[in-house]
C-alpha cells in the first residue's frame, strides 16, 4: 500500500493558523490533498495533526484523519520524519503493510498531481531510500557572500572570482513539496539529503517557501499568474 502523510501541526507561529488559511480561494491544506487525491498514488490520503479545525477541513477536503498525532510529535523541535515514521507504526499496527510513504506538505500549494506521479516511478524503479523535490539556486552559490563584523563583504569562496558563472557548477535545494520515501528508511530515520535519495527537479517559478507574511504575499501573486 501506498500513502501519502500531510504533516499539519497548529501551532504555527509566525503565520498562525497557516495550514488552514485561506490561500486564492481556498484553505491552504487543500491544495496538497488535492494534488494527492488527483496523482491516483495512494491508497490512503492522511492528514497527520493535532488540530481539531485542521482535522475537520482536512476531512472536508478529502483527506483522512484516523489518528490524532501525539502532543510528543506536536512540538516546535519534532522532525518530519518523526511524524511519517509514527503515521507508518500507526498504519502497521492495523496490520497494513506500507511499501511506500509519501510525506506532502501541507503548505505546497504548487504541487502538482503529475510530479507525485513521475518521481513515484522514479523511485520505484530504483533501490533508492528517497525521492524529493529539488529546485535549483537562481544565483551561482559559490559567488555567494557574507557581510563580515565590520559591515564589508567577503566572498565564501573567493577563489571562484573569476570564473564565469556558466562555468560553475549547479546547485539545488530542497523545494519543500513532497518527499517519497520507503517505510523503513522513515522508521529508521535515515537522511534524506544522501546519496540514497533521487532529487527530482521542479522549476523555480513553481517553488516558494511560505515561513512569513511577505512568503504567503509573494505565493498568491505566483499562483495567480500560473492558474
């Protein structure tokens, strides 16, 4: 079996009540349960919380919430793969075997069904730990940067001055949508960024972080422009 883990928590504090905020028309966990229930991926689609309001619009959203999660998992220092690996022993527990476990953000409203669809074949056709998504940096990272004690800047990497920047290396980072995993890696708790796990890539302009006001601001102008 096949399940998807939307990790939503309300004690969001810089945004409050962000995974349930109305975002261009619709409660921001939507949009990842949405993508989930369309890609045709998963047996079971779980909303992870310990939210009574969460619980319920995950519910009228299409999720499932058999389990309340734990105040233990609830805190501001409990990782994601905490979260799915007690989704997984939840799951076990009913005597349901897990073959793979996709962990979706509940704050991902650019995930898209075919991406879901595509890395889960990646993964399946690998002996991979993981698959996720990446974006790459808009900028050559080894030009990046630092503001030094004094309020002058200096490179990190100053041996890279004078190379072209089509000469450097790309790079990634994680594009916080959607990490498909196998039940034992999650149990185990093994790294994701490893050379155990596939990144697939999604373009920039379907990646945005949303931690701030000026994030969530910047997303709708994002997602206005790609609807």
């Amino acid at each position: 079996m096949k399940i998807a883990v939307i990790p939503a928590r309300g004690g969001s504090k810089r945004i409050p009540r962000k995974n349930i905020k109305t975002f261009n028309g619709r409660p921001m966990i939507a949009w990842s349960i949405n993508a989930a229930l369309e890609s045709a991926c998963f047996d079971r689609v779980v909303v992870s919380t310990d939210d009574d309001d969460i619980a319920a619009i995950a519910k009228e959203c299409g999720a499932e919430v058999p389990f309340m999660r734990p105040a233990s998992l609830s805190d501001d220092y409990c990782g994601t793969s905490e979260v799915v690996a007690h989704a997984i022993e939840w799951f076990s527990g009913q005597q349901t075997g897990i073959q793979f476990a996709c962990c979706i953000y509940a704050t991902a409203p650019f995930i898209r069904a075919d991406d879901l669809r595509q890395s889960l074949a990646c993964i399946e056709e690998s002996t991979a730990d993981y698959c996720f998504s990446v974006t790459s940096y808009a900028f050559p990272i080894q030009r990046a940067i630092r503001v030094t004690e004094a309020k002058r800047c200096e490179m990190f990497t100053p041996e890279m001055f004078d190379e072209r920047s089509q000469d450097l290396e790309a790079a990634y980072h994680d594009a916080g949508q959607f990490y498909w995993g196998r039940p034992e890696a999650w149990n185990e708790i093994r790294p994701i960024f490893s050379e155990n796990a596939i990144p697939f890539i999604i373009p920039r302009h379907r990646v945005q972080d949303i931690d701030t006001p000026e994030d969530w601001e910047r997303a709708e102008l994002m997602i206005q422009a790609l609807l």
